[in-house]
C-alpha cells in the first residue's frame, strides 16, 4: 500500500540560506518521522539502519531540517561527505546545468570534458608533483577495489596488507581489508584470499610505542608472514576514520612508505573519510610527510553527489590494458561538474584552512572536557577530523555504553552525532566546513552537558 498522506511542514529549499539555528518543534524523531519510520520498515531492508531517525526535508550551512520542521545541528557531514554543506550554491548550479544538457553516455562510450577536468584537478591536488593519472569510480568501496586491481596488475603480485582497526568498505574484497566483524562482515563471508593483517599504531593502546617502533613491529609481521616478494600493496588510512580516528605516531606511516617504496610494494593511501580540506590540508598525506603511490578518494569530492576516484603514478596507473578498467556510472557528468563546482568552492573559501579554525575550536572545547572528565581518556584528530575516547577511568577499557548515551541524549537534543571505534566508544566530529561558529559551539554546548548528565 502507498502512502500518499505524508505532510511536509518544513522548507523545500536547502543551501546556505536556510536559518542557521538549533530549533526545536517537537521531541526528536516527531510525529512525522515517526511515521515515516515505520513506512520505512515495511519497505527498506531492515539491514540498512539509521543514526537517527529523523527524515530530511532540507540541509545547508550547518544545518539539517526534518519533516515535523526542526531545525538540527549537523556535526556529521553525512560521514564527512558534505565538506562545502549541503546544495553548496555552485554544486547545485553546476548540477541542474548539466542535468538539462546530457545525464549519461558512459565515459568508455563516448567520453566528456568534465571527467577529464577532474582528473586533471586531482592530478594537480594530489601530494606529489610526479607524472599522474586517474580514473573515476561511484563509491569509496568500488575506488578501493580499483586501487588493488591497478596495483596487483602493476606489481604481478597478489598479497594486500591492511590494518588493525581499518575501515575500507562493505563489497566483497572491501569487507575483507575492513577490520570490525559486527556490524560489517558478520555472517557476509567468505572474504577474498590473498589478504593480511598488520598492527597498526595507536597512541592511545598499544603502550606508547614510538612511529618507528610501530613501523618496524608491523614490517617484521609482514616479513614473516607474508614476504615482499608476494605483497602487492599496502593500504592504509592515514587517519582510520570508522576505526576510531586513529592518529598514528609521528613517523609511522613515513617508515612504512619507505619500506614500501624500497620492496616494491604500492603504497595506497585511502584518503576517502580523511580527504578534500577535512582534516586542515587537502589531503591528509601532507601532513605525515608521506607521497602514496595511489591515493583514493571519494566522499568530499563532489558535495555530495556519489563519485569517487583512484589517482596514482602513471607508471602504476597506466599498467592495466585498455577496457580492464572502467563500469557503467564511473565519472557519471552530473557528479563530474558537481566535483569541479565542490573543488573551485574548496579552493575560492579556502576551506582547508577554515577546518583548521574548525578544529582549534574543537579542540578548545574537547580538551576542557577531558580536563573536567577522567572518562574522556583522549581528544584526537586534524582539522575538522576530530574524536574523543571514553573509557572506564579505573581500567581504561573501552566505555561504548557511554558514547552510546551521549549519542542518544545529543541527538534529543537537536544535534546529529556520530560515534565510531572498533570498541564503539569513540565520539567524532565531522561538521561541514560550512557550519558558522556559533552553531559549532552551541553543538558542543549540548554535547558537553551531554556527558556530564551521562
Ligand atoms: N574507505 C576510509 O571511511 C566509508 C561508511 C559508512 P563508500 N566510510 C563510511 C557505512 O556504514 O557504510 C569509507 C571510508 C574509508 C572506504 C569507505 C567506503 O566508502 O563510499 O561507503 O563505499
């Protein structure tokens, strides 16, 4: 059964110019969302959740609008993927021209400008001022799957190395380079062979080892375990964004792409959550000092439209015959010009630097927290990439129940909050690089006191 009653009492139109205030009209989900989740059962399979179940009418700024007309806090980007906010005004105009003049003729049929400009961008972005190369993708996961292909055939080997604690994506080979069994894998396998696990380096856990320390446990593993001679790539994020945004120490992943560098072995940095201004540099690889051979992006790229892309040394790039790479919608024209508009919006607002007066304010905030609260074990990230650990104060485990509450009492309150960590006790902020300051703060305010009731 359809149905066709559903009233919709806030604004149809989003962007930048919709009211950028916290409003509260109902009790969090209202009346209306509560209806729609119960549609939503009965038609969408039960394996596709929700953070919070409150259906958007409109988005913009630093702001997200629901059917039953609250206005929320967003400090989610929709998982860093709306770094310029929401209908960015030369997204949407950049898109509503393209879609009147061509949807779709597949680039490996007939190609267009506007993939190749993204590719140029990329090329030009991207750390490291080598000959390059890209190709475009839908999802972060599909990307990923093309950066093994490209390095398998480049390299005749067939061994990939991913991390403790990795998040890479939810396909086949994704779930098997993804660490967390629940929710990602359980019951999903057989995973695809040829993949190995290494220890990663995370401050916090593993007793204070240095960079190089880390460095060279998770190299004597892969040694042992696996040899060079077999291992095709590596992949890693330079920050592990659903893993806990984990920053490793100083001198982890620089000691690894030497190492790679040396055993030819492709380094991939998976730059998806970490990438496009988020975390205070374009990329996130600039800030470790690394220059991966293959670097994947996606979620930031194009404000929100679905697009993602592998950019690498040509060498590396241009090893695979022609048609081995490629799919349907890869580099589709609607979401090529909105990754050019998101692009010039990240470059003319210099939003790589506003995520780091982002983050300054984070960390003020955080760090007052921590002071205030034994149960705020760590305040961590780049930019606007920022988390704070909770733990038992008395043991140090991992306190997931608590992030859960805080989560729940943020989102009461009006203001989207993610949680994330193989342990699920890790509270990150992701806000759009959009989001004015006062809501920032005000978001912060709750999350605060958020903590201090839980
Ligand atoms: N690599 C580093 O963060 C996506 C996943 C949310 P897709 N992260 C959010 C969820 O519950 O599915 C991600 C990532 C990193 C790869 C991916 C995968 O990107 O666009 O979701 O496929």
């Amino acid at each position: 059964m359809t149905i066709v009653d559903l009233p919709v009492t806030a604004p149809v139109t989003g962007g930048p110019s919709l009211p950028q205030e916290r409003r509260l009209v109902t009790p969090i989900p209202g009346p209306e969302s509560r209806r729609r989740m119960e549609r939503k059962a009965q038609a969408v399979a039960a394996g596709v959740g929700t953070t919070i179940p409150v259906f958007t009418v409109a988005a913009g700024g630093g702001v997200l609008v629901d059917v039953d007309g609250n206005s929320l806090i967003d400090l989610g980007s929709g998982i860093a993927v709306t770094g310029v906010g929401n209908s960015a005004p030369r997204v949407v105009d950049a898109v509503v021209a393209q879609v009147a003049q061509f949807t779709h003729t597949c680039f490996t049929i007939a190609p267009y400008d506007s993939y190749v400009d993204v590719a140029e961008a990329l090329n030009r972005l991207t750390p490291g001022d080598h000959a390059k190369r890209s190709a475009l993708f839908n999802s972060g996961a599909e990307a990923v799957e093309n950066a093994v292909k490209i390095a398998r055939h480049y390299t005749g080997k067939q061994a990939v190395v991913a991390f403790d604690h990795a998040y890479h994506g939810r396909t086949n080979l994704t779930m098997g380079l993804t660490a967390k069994n629940q929710p990602y894998k359980n019951g999903f396998g057989p995973f695809a062979p040829e993949i190995y696990r290494a220890p990663l380096s995370y401050p916090l856990r593993d007793g204070g080892l240095s960079g190089a320390e880390a460095a060279a446990r998770a190299i004597l593993q892969i040694e042992k375990q696996i040899g060079a001679a077999n291992l095709a790539a590596i992949i890693i994020e330079p920050i592990q964004g659903e893993g806990g945004f984990i920053v490793p120490a100083d001198g982890f992943l620089p000691a690894l792409a030497e190492w790679a560098a040396a055993n030819g072995v492709v380094f991939i940095a998976d730059e998806v959550q970490t990438g496009f201004a988020r975390t205070g540099t374009m990329f996130a690889s600039e800030q470790f000092g690394i220059v991966p051979d293959l670097i994947v992006t996606a979620k930031g790229i194009a404000g929100g439209l679905p697009l993602s892309a592998v950019t690498g040394r040509a060498e590396i790039m241009d090893a695979p015959q022609v048609g081995g790479l490629g799919g349907t919608y890869g580099g589709n024209p609607l979401a090529c010009v909105a990754a050019l508009a998101t692009i010039e919006t990240y470059e003319a607002e210099n939003l790589a630097e506003r995520a780091g007066e982002i983050g300054a304010i984070l960390f003020e905030k955080l760090e007052m927290l921590r002071d205030a609260d034994p149960r705020v074990a760590e305040v961590r990230g780049r930019g606007a990439m920022v988390a704070i650990e909770l733990v038992d104060p008395a043991t140090g485990d991992p306190d997931a129940a608590l992030a859960n509450k805080v989560a729940a009492a943020a989102h009461a309150a009006g203001v989207i909050l993610l949680t994330c960590g193989t342990y699920g006790n890790v509270i990150r902020f992701l806000p759009p690089l959009s989001i004015p300051d006062h809501l920032l703060i005000e978001g912060l305010d709750v999350v605060a006191e958020a903590v201090a009731q839980a």
